[in-house]
C-alpha cells in the first residue's frame, strides 16, 4: 500500500520539460546576461536542476554545469526546481549590458525531508541565490551547456 501511495505522488507531481518557445529577448529592450551556475554536491546530486520564469523551464543544469543567457533587462522572478518537486523562487533586477550571477544550491532542508516522500514533495530541491560571478578559473573547470 506504501509503495502505491508513493508511486502516486511522484506520477500526480509530474515531470519537468524545458519549454522551446522561450523568448528570452523582446525586438526593441534592452538586454543583460544571466549566468546561473551549479557546483557539484552530493545532495540533490542525480538530480536536474530546472531554471525558468512563469512556469516555463528554460535551463537545465547538472553538477558542474552552467548556462549564460541574453534576455531583457528589469525584474525577473526566476523559479528553480527539480523534477516532481516544488518550485523556489528568486526575484532579480537584471541591469542593462550588465552579467548577473546566479548560483543554485541543493535546499539544506531537503535533508530531513528526503526521509519522508509526502514531505519531500512540498520542499523545494534548489534555492537559488545572486551572488559574484565565479571566476574564469571556477567557470573553466564546469561544463558551459549554453544553448542546450
């Protein structure tokens, strides 16, 4: 019977596909770089990281990977998730012709969560965080899937 439940859950929490019709630039706006990064962890580690806006994934990152987008310039809410699992949010003011940092990291309170799968299912997987730009040392030892 547990294991019906479970299997429920995970089939009702659906899957996450990044979306092809994404525009990341409007003809006429001024536009500013995104980068988002994922360093390797253990936690969350076989899972996908998903980056997106409004419910649209644009981004898929994996351990030591990351991605650098041209979109508008404002305030963006970007949302990070994994499959089957809640979306976290993060709202950011992109400037004109500036790069923006993002990084992603596994929810610490994700930990005690994963012990019980009703649970797991209402904690994020991934926080993500503004923060400097990785130097071009770090960025040469992570994947670029930009792009993809």
């Amino acid at each position: 019977m547990k294991k019906l439940i479970i299997l429920g859950l995970i089939v009702l929490s659906g899957c996450t596909t990044l979306s092809n019709d994404y525009s990341f630039v409007t003809e006429g706006s001024e536009t500013s770089e995104l980068l988002v990064y994922r360093e390797s962890a253990f936690q969350a580690g076989a899972a996908s990281l998903y980056v997106g806006e409004g419910d649209q994934y644009f981004m898929k990152l994996r351990n030591d990977q990351y991605s650098v987008v041209e979109i508008d310039s404002g305030n963006h809410v970007l949302q990070a998730k994994a499959d089957a699992s809640p979306a976290s949010i993060l709202e950011v003011d992109l400037v004109p012709g500036k790069t923006t940092c993002i990084a992603s990291k596994p929810n610490r309170e994700m930990l005690g969560a994963a012990i019980i799968p009703i649970i797991a299912n209402m904690v994020p997987t991934f926080l993500l965080e503004k923060t400097e730009c990785p130097t071009p040392e770090i960025l040469a030892e992570m994947n670029n899937v930009s792009g993809s």
